[in-house]
C-alpha cells in the first residue's frame, strides 16, 4: 500500500509514514512496447478519446516516453485523503493522473478535432507532423522550442562557468610518465 501526491505531502507505505521526496515513480514498459516514434510532445493541445473526460480538449503538461503515458492540464482528476502534519493540515488532494497515449489524439488546428497524425517531410527536408485527415500542417507548440535555445537556459549554482570551464589547469610535460618517476625516485634516494 503505497501513495504518492506532492513533494511536501506525506507517504503512506504499509505502517510508515515518511515525507515524500523526488517526483511520482512509475513502472517502465518493457522496450518492445514502447512507442518508437512520439507524435505527442508537452504543449500540444490533444482530445481526450475515453474515459471520463471523453471529447474534452486540454493542453499536454507532462510526457512519460518510459510509460507511454501524458499528463493532461486539469483532465482525468482523482481525489486524495491526506493526513494532516506540520505543514500541511489535511484533506482531500486533487491530483493529475496520466492517460496512456493510445487514450488522446492530438488536434488538427484546422478544425479543432482529433486527428491520426503522420510524419512528412517538407522541401527544405524538414520532418514535419501532418493530420491524416485534413492533411494539415500541425506545428510543435514554441514552448518545447524555448528549452532547445542557449540563452533560455539559466545557470543554477551548480553550473560551472564557462571562464572557469576554458580555463586551462593542466600544461603537458615534455617527460614520459616513467622518468618523471625515476626521477623522483633518485631525488628521495639522493636526500637519504
């Protein structure tokens, strides 16, 4: 019996009660079922195909390639009783769960409806996402372009710097290895 809601929420696993830390752990598909090529990406606004949230239209917020799964903003919503501690003083939780991938399909923006999606290629060679149905051009939303640019990324405190990353801390000697270490050898002996 093992629950996990939020990073500063409580876990409940057998007897114990523990903080949860790190993200939702969720089990991988074997490799031979996992999708090969994802049509899907994070920021794509995709149909709901079943379930309770048939028809409904939402924006994709999380992508789990490992578990063929997505998170859908606000769609496929569950309820969690959590106990009260120091800081959090209890009730219910309303939490995301992920559909499978085979449960959405992505929106044609001609039309605004689910649609099976191809790959084409255009005639600068570029891959692009086409509808099959309309035939319509369907583009990767810019917020998945915005991690891809350089100077969108910012540095954390753990970063190096890139004076300190071209800094040059090694200069090569002209000696082998094992004369430096003869040579090391014959000054202790010479001190003796």
């Amino acid at each position: 019996m093992s629950t996990k809601v939020a990073s500063n929420l409580l876990v409940k696993t057998g007897r114990l009660q523990r903080p949860i830390t790190g993200p939702r752990r969720f089990r991988k598909v074997k490799p031979d079922l996992q999708i090969r090529n994802w049509k899907i990406v994070r920021g794509d606004s995709v149909e709901v195909l079943s379930g309770k949230d048939k028809g409904v239209v939402g924006k994709v917020s999380q992508v789990l390639r490992g578990q063929n799964k997505v998170f859908v903003e606000g769609l496929n919503c569950h309820y969690r009783y959590l106990k009260p501690h120091e800081e959090f003083q209890g009730g219910l939780v309303r939490s995301e769960a992920p559909l499978h991938y085979s449960k959405v399909a992505l929106v044609d923006p001609s039309d605004g409806k689910g649609t099976k999606v191809g790959f084409m290629f255009t005639k600068d060679g570029e891959k692009v996402r086409v509808s099959r149905r309309t035939g319509t051009v369907i583009p990767k939303p810019p917020e998945l372009k915005l991690t891809r640019i350089r100077e969108a990324y910012i540095d954390g405190h753990k970063d190096t710097s890139a004076e300190n990353a071209t800094k040059v801390t090694y200069v090569m000697s002209k000696n082998s290895f094992e004369s430096i270490i003869i040579k090391s050898l014959r000054s202790k002996k010479q001190e003796k």
